[in-house]
C-alpha cells in the first residue's frame, strides 16, 4: 500500500442547478494541490440500488484525476443500462478534456476568456445581459462588465449573476433589485467571469442609496459586512449624493438574499441629493466607482443591541481583518452531462482528494 494522506473527503448531492453548473467543495487544507482526486455515484439515499450497479439506468459512476493531466480534465467509467443483468452491466472508460476536475487555490485563481454581450436591458432596471455563449456561467458567479456601449457608466463593475439561461442570457439580480435604472440599454460589450479572492474586508460596489431616515445602501453582489461595524464612503461627484463622500456610518443590519444585498444605516439621508449613476457619455471620460469601505469595529456590547453583553467590552470580531482563502476542488459540469448518461437529481457523490507523502526510492 502506498503511504499516503487523506487531504479532505466528503458527499454532495446534486441538485437540477448544480448538475448545470458543476460543484465546489472546500479542502480543509491549505496545502498544495492534491495529486489525486476522485468521486464516485452513489445512487440516492432513498434507494441503495440507486448509482452503481443500477440496472436500468445509463449513467457515469466515477471520475478521477490525478496529478500531470491538464486542469479540467478527467477520465471516468460509463455504465450502460443493463435490465438483465443488474449486477454486470456494461462499462466504459471515458476522458474529458474540460468542464471537469480542476484544483485551485482562491488567492490565485484561474482566469476566463471574455465573452460577448449583444444588449443589456438597464434602461427597464432588469438588467439581463444577452450573450450567444455564456460559457461555464452559473448562478452564483461574479463578472465583469467592460466596453458596454451606450451604458459605459456599468463598465468597470462587478457583479453577481442570479439568472442564467444557457447561451441566451445571464441576470444581474443584485442590480436589478436596488431599484437603478439608467438611461439607455447597453448594444455590445464583453462580459469576464472571475473568482474574486477572500481577503476580507474588501470594498463593495454601489448599486443604489435611498435618502430616509435610516438610509439602506444596495449592492450589485452579495455583501460581507456586519451589524454594528462602521463604514465608509467614496462617492464620486459624479454619483450624486456627495454629502455621503468620505463619512462614517454604523451598520444596523444586513441583507444578503438570493436576489438583494443591503446594508441599513443608522444615518438619516432623507435631506441628501440623490444618489444617481453618471450618465453614459460622462462615464466615457473617466470615472470613479462610488464604493462602500470597512472603517472601524465597535464596542461590544452594542447600544443598538443590549441583548450582548460582553465584560469587559470588547470589540465586534465578525468584522477582523483576515486572509479566508482556500483550496477549492470544481466538479465541473461536464462530469454530470455526458451525452446519454447524465446524472439526476438527488444523486449522491462522495469525493476523496490525496497528496501522496514524498519517499525515496521506490
């Protein structure tokens, strides 16, 4: 037996969304990349006879990759649908070439072609982005919009998809939820999907800020700021409510929905201008993004939340700054979408991952 060390190991099970748009598991270990990773079907939990060796089901019912093939890659078995023979039914290796195991670690991440956008429907404050291709786009993922002409004022932002419909068109449901809308569509851009890093804390793109007695600043992504942390404007005169440029303000509370990301303020802006995205053609000369920044801890206990009681007082750790990166394993899609063996819906995989201990001579 080779000496060698489990790395992480778990089960995931597969639901309409996932087998679209592949899985990503989390090694506890920050060490290297492993040398060999498996995972295997195991049918349903309601049914034991489900998966491997199901008779009359032709699906993949394992996937491995090992150290030296090329990211994305991966070689399985097939089995075929055998009524007669449930116990034997018929195998066949199989490789892939992409969409299927790949190793990376989040603080250096892979990259991804750009993709192009034929429109995007800001005007009507949808904001679904057109596009022939989307790609290895899920739900979920982050973009970059850049080149959008005649909306050049969202070039340069980042965003969440919340939507997609493969090769017709992607949703930017954060955007879309805060209620901005522009002035015209976008009618031709290009759309780069990204794996943001997790250093925390980081800035978050303003959507939209509502001028009320306790304003609430939206996000075009899903936010990771706390309750009772304080934070910090950049707001561009461009932008609009320039009184909020360069000031402090305590968090109330936080939404982080399928489709909304928010912040609530303890900060009146209900005498402020509003907040309004510059305009295309302004953009097209150069402008900032308006930002929201980490500022400061508070003390606990909290006035805003006498229930923590904490002696002596301390300070709000849910908002420290650290390094949260990890090493992430993807199950592409392509694992689950082999052409006349695709896997369903409440099936079971269980996944191994190991780096072999380094010896000599043998």
């Amino acid at each position: 037996m080779y000496p060698q060390q489990m790395i992480a190991g778990g089960n995931f099970t597969l639901t309409e969304a996932l087998i679209l748009s592949g899985v990503e598991v989390e090694l506890q270990s920050q060490g290297p990349t492993p040398d060999f990773i498996e995972i295997r079907s195991l049918g349903k939990a309601t049914d034991f006879n489900d998966g491997w060796g199901e008779p009359s089901d032709a699906q993949a019912i394992e996937w491995w990759w090992a150290r030296g093939m090329p990211q994305q890659a991966a070689k399985g078995i097939l089995q075929s649908s055998e009524g007669s023979t449930p116990q034997l039914p018929a195998m066949t290796s199989y490789t892939i070439t992409s969409s299927g195991i790949s190793c990376y670690d989040t603080a250096n991440p892979p990259t991804f072609a750009a993709l192009a956008l034929t429109a995007i429907t800001g005007s009507a404050g949808t904001y679904v982005v057109s596009m022939a291709n989307t790609g290895s786009i899920a739900v979920g993922d982050y973009v970059l919009l850049y080149a959008t002409t005649g909306e050049l004022q969202i070039a340069g932002y980042s965003f969440q998809v919340t939507a997609v419909t493969a090769n017709v068109s992607i949703t930017l449901g954060y955007m879309a939820s805060s209620g901005t809308v522009l002035a015209a569509d976008a009618t031709a851009g290009f759309v780069k999907k990204y794996i943001p890093n997790r250093y925390y804390p980081k800035e978050k793109r303003i959507a939209n800020i509502t001028q009320a007695a306790q304003a609430v600043v939206s996000f075009t992504e899903k936010n990771d700021f706390t309750a009772g942390e304080q934070v910090s404007f950049r707001i561009p005169t461009e932008w609009g409510m320039t009184q909020l440029n360069n000031v402090k303000a305590r968090v109330l509370s936080v939404t982080n929905s399928a489709t909304v990301s928010s912040i609530t303020l303890d900060l009146d802006t209900s005498g402020y201008s509003a907040f309004v995205f510059p305009t295309s053609a302004v953009a097209a000369a150069g402008i900032s993004p308006a930002v929201a920044v980490p500022s400061a801890s508070m003390v606990v206990p909290d006035p805003l939340n006498t229930s923590l009681v904490l002696q002596p007082p301390g300070t709000n750790l849910l908002d420290a700054f650290d390094n949260r990166n990890s090493r992430v394993i993807f199950f592409g899609p392509g694992l689950f979408n082999v052409s006349g063996h695709a896997s369903e819906a409440l099936d079971i995989w269980h996944w191994r991952a190991f780096k072999y201990d380094l010896f000599n001579n043998a």
